[in-house]
C-alpha cells in the first residue's frame, strides 16, 4: 500500500546518463529535489538542462542509473507503482495526437488507455474551452487548440500530480489567463502542479518555488524571493522629480549614503535611476524620505535576471 507522504515528488540523488557507453553524457547529474503537496512547483532551464529527462524518470518511462524517485511516498517503478501512476497527469512538450479522430475521440481514446470515466471527456473539453470543437477532426486544430485538448488529456481521472512541460506554447494571451486559472483552481483542491517553462515572467508571479537545472544539475532552489537573495542582484530604484532638484540629488546621495555601494544614473531629465545592494534598501528609503520626489518606483530583480546572475554565478 502507498505510504501517506506530505512530499508530492522526492528525488533524490538522480543521476541518468545518455549516449555510448564509451563516451557517456549526463542528462540528470545527481539531482535532488522535494516538491511538497498542493505547490505549483517550477522547472526552469536552457534546452537540455534535463527538464524532459526528469519528467520521464517520474512516470517510470525511463529509469535512472543512481538515486530514488517517489511519487507520493511510493517509489517509481516498484511495486505498487502502477497504482500511482494512475494519479498522474503529463503534458508533453510536443504532443502527438490523431489527426483523423476529433477532439472529443482523442480523449476517449485516452481515458481508455488510463481507466479513466468515460463520462469526463465532455466535461473536460468544455473546461478547456473546446466544446463546439469537440465534433471537429484534430487535423483542423489550431496549435492552441491542440495544446489545450493535451492540457484536458492530462486532466483526465482527476490527477494528484501534473507535470507540465512548455504546456502554454502556442496559446494566446487569453488562453494562457485561462490556463493560469485552471492551475490555481486545481492547486486549491490538493493538486500538485510540476510546470517547466522558458517564459520565465509567467512563472514569476505564480510558482511557490522553484528549481533551475543547468547541464542536468540543480543549481539554485527555493522561493522566486529567496532566490533574488541569494543572487545578490541591487535593488533599482527610480526617482522622478523636477530635473533641478534631481540634480541636487545626485550631488548629495553618494556622501549621505557612504559606504552603501549605490551607483547613479540619470535615464533622462526628471528620472534618475539609483542602484543598491537589497541590504541597504531601508537606509535608502528612509534618506529619500525627505526628498521633493514626484514619483517612486522600487525594482526587484526579474527572475531572467535571477536565472542568468544564478547560472553565471561561479
């Protein structure tokens, strides 16, 4: 019987090689990750970081060389894998489908092969938004609409775990405010959503943590803000005020702020742009407080600014 686990996914150690036994390379290099139940959990990494590869070893598709994987406190491929693996749902990057079938037979094909109700398809096309394209040949799906026909296959038997690879690809801006709404619905019902994708500013705001893989190793995890603490990246702060008293500003900030490693820079008349590690954020503000400003705006590093400081970090 499956053990109760309050970990969704647990990896630990992983490590899988690819290419000729002689010269082998590693797609996943002693990676060790734990994503906790009911987390929107993201994946981030340049092509053949491994993302693919360690979505594969959790749906026991391919098996790793060293290290445990558990899904829900059970270990993949053991024996009572196949019981779990009935509690997983998978969007692939590049989702085959049948062109000749319509949408509603894709996924009765599907909730065949998984012993899924026969009676959620229809519901689930109409959650996606393809309802009145049920009928239609897959052929004559838009590669949105295909995307979110693979994003209700995955949703087929009610899934505990989803993993999500690239799953908003091809889908408009609409689409994807839609997708995000679907993925906040399922994470407050318990659900545990695995997500990797290269559009980093829609992870940014959404994941509840986060892990960036690079050359099939971990190299940074944690929350969107621990990781801008790690990474050290300064704070932008942006002054808007008249350019005469800007001036004055910027004679006397380096004095006043001695010791706080600000650089100044003037983006055009009436906006200066100030720079500062995060630890001196309040010895900033609190000199500013004074000061004739029009307008403040307070820059926290992006998370591609966090990924590429993080990566290139030594």
């Amino acid at each position: 019987m499956t053990s109760i686990s309050a970990e969704a996914l647990h990896l630990e150690g992983v490590t899988k090689p690819y290419g000729s036994r002689r010269a082998p390379l590693l797609a996943l290099d002693n990676v060790s990750l734990r994503v906790p139940r009911g987390q929107l959990f993201g994946l981030i990494g340049h092509n053949g970081a491994g993302k693919s590869t360690l979505f594969k070893l959790v749906l026991g598709l391919i098996t790793p060389s060293q290290g445990r994987i558990q899904v829900n406190g059970c270990t993949v491929n053991g024996p009572d894998f196949r019981t779990t693996r009935r509690a997983l749902g998978y969007l692939p990057e590049n989702l085959v489908l049948y062109d000749n079938l319509t949408g509603l037979e894709t996924l009765r094909f599907f909730a065949r092969l998984k012993g899924a109700p026969q009676t959620q398809c229809a519901a689930l096309l109409d959650r996606v938004g393809l309802t009145r394209a049920g009928g239609r040949a897959v052929r004559e799906y838009s590669k949105g609409m295909r995307q979110r026909l693979g994003f209700a296959q995955a949703l087929l038997g009610d899934p505990q775990l989803l993993l999500l690879d690239e799953p908003t690809t091809g889908l408009d801006p609409s689409a994807i405010r839609d997708f995000y709404d679907q993925l906040d619905l399922l994470r407050s019902q318990g659900v545990t959503l695995v997500i990797s994708s290269h559009i980093l500013a829609e992870l940014q705001q959404r994941v509840d943590a986060l892990a960036m893989l690079s050359n099939g190793r971990v190299c940074a995890q944690g929350t969107v803000q621990a990781l801008r603490e790690r990474s050290r990246m300064p704070l932008v702060f942006q002054l808007r005020a008249a350019p005469t008293w800007l001036q004055t500003l910027a004679t006397e900030l380096p004095g006043q702020l001695a010791g706080a490693d600000v650089v100044l820079q003037q983006r055009e008349p009436g906006l200066l742009e100030l720079r500062c590690p995060r630890e001196h954020k309040m010895r900033v503000l609190a000199w500013l407080a004074n000061a004739e400003l029009s307008d403040l705006q307070i820059h926290e590093p992006s998370l591609e600014d966090v990924y590429f400081g993080l990566r290139e970090a030594p």
